[in-house]
C-alpha cells in the first residue's frame, strides 16, 4: 500500500476529549483538553497541555490541582463549547446546565454528569512551545455506581465515553479484543480412543452401555455482542 509523507503535525488519534475542572468550590471553571493522556502507572501520572493564553492557566498555576472528567457521548455539544468559550465572561455550569459536586481530594470540583473523574495534584510544569504542560499525581478516581459489577471491575463499555480524532467527535466502536487475547492458547482436547470395531465391541459388553448411555454434551457458545460501530458526531456552536 502507497504511503504519502504529510508535514509534522498533532495526528495521534483517538484522544479523550476532557471536561478538565479548575479552581474550587467557590470559584471555578471547565475548559476541554485533548492533549493529555498516561505518563506512569506506579504511581499514577497523567498530564495536560493547555495553552498560555487560556483563562484556566492561570486558575492552574494558582490550585495546582484538576480534574480530568472523562464525558459521554451525550455531552458532546456541552464538550465542544466549554472549549470553544472563555470562563472569563460566563459560568459555564450555568451555562451548559452541568453540575458540581465536591471532590474528594482535590478542590476542584467534579462534574457530576461525567461517569468517571480523575483527581489530579500538579507535580511540575514544562513549557513546550505552543502548550504548557501539566504534569500530575493522580490521588483519587471516582465512577458512576452503575459502571461498577461485584468483583469492583469498572465497565468502561456502559460509559459511553466520547472520542476525539483531529478536529471530529466520534462514539466508542464494538469491542474487538482484551488485552493479552492475542496470546490465549486454543484449549487442549482430550486424547479419545479411535472408534475401532474392537472397541465398539468392548463397550457393547459393558453393563452400563444399554442402560446408562452417554449423555451429549452442548456445545457451549459464549454470546458477546458490541455496541454499533463507531460513527461520527456532529456539534457546533452554540
């Protein structure tokens, strides 16, 4: 397949486009951030970049605290307009009809509307051109109880999470594979005896075979249906 070379350019995608809280109970402010993602698991980092220019800069190197609220698909038309719009001038809120619940950890608050929300506490800044980044300890997550079965797994495919892919808004596609799949070992079959006359012969003789025949075994069929496929999403400005 033919490849054509295109000029450097911010083309990683999907990216998680984030309702990112700053500020405090009191005074606050939600601004949308595709650039941020995984920095370490132990323990916990992730970052966001954020432009100097952007009203929430300054809100940040005051707190020093966040919290990425990861929307659904439902949020998508309050997702594009937080980041489109300046907190400086309006409550977005208000004015998306969102609300705010307290933290656990950090004093930024959490939108409630967002199934899942990570607390993060800024542990350095680096300027990296055009975007600041912010890096974070993650200190706290919290979900909607409904994502949550009884072993405490958190099933990310009832979220309805939102995607982002170079300036286009998508749904989460089915579910095509697990970590780790690609290694699974087909299960071993057990070694039977070839069906030979001789060994018809000895089960005919035994005093089960008439009286206590094997049973058949179903095959046992796993159903594992997805969601549609992934499809765009259209929003504008409001």
């Amino acid at each position: 397949m033919k490849r054509k070379n295109l000029s450097p350019g911010a083309l990683t995608a999907p990216l998680p486009p984030c309702m990112v809280t700053v500020g405090d109970m009191e005074k606050n402010n939600i601004l949308t951030v595709a650039w941020t993602g995984i920095l370490a698991t132990v323990p916990p980092k992730t970052y966001i970049s954020v432009r100097p220019s952007r009203h929430s800069h300054g809100m940040l190197g005051v707190g020093q605290e966040f919290v990425i609220n990861l929307p659904p698909a439902s949020l998508v038309k309050e997702v594009d307009f937080v980041g489109i719009y300046t907190g400086a001038k309006m409550d977005k809120f208000e004015r998306c009809s969102l609300t705010r619940v307290k933290s656990q950890k950090v004093s930024p608050p959490t939108v409630a509307e967002c199934p899942i929300a990570l607390e993060c506490r800024v542990t350095e800044v680096i300027s990296m051109g055009s975007h600041d980044v912010f890096m974070a300890d993650i200190v706290s997550v919290s979900c909607h109880d409904e994502l949550i079965d009884s072993e405490g797994k958190i099933h990310f495919e009832n979220a309805d999470l939102l995607a982002y892919a170079h300036g286009e808004y998508y749904t989460l596609g089915e579910r095509i594979g697990r970590f780790g799949f690609s290694t699974d070992k087909p299960r071993r079959q057990e070694n039977k005896k070839p069906k030979t006359d001789e060994n018809l012969k000895a089960e005919s003789k035994s005093p089960f075979y008439e009286s206590a025949p094997r049973a058949k075994q179903k095959k046992k069929t796993v159903s594992d249906k997805g969601k549609p496929h992934g499809k765009r999403i259209k929003a504008g400005k409001e």
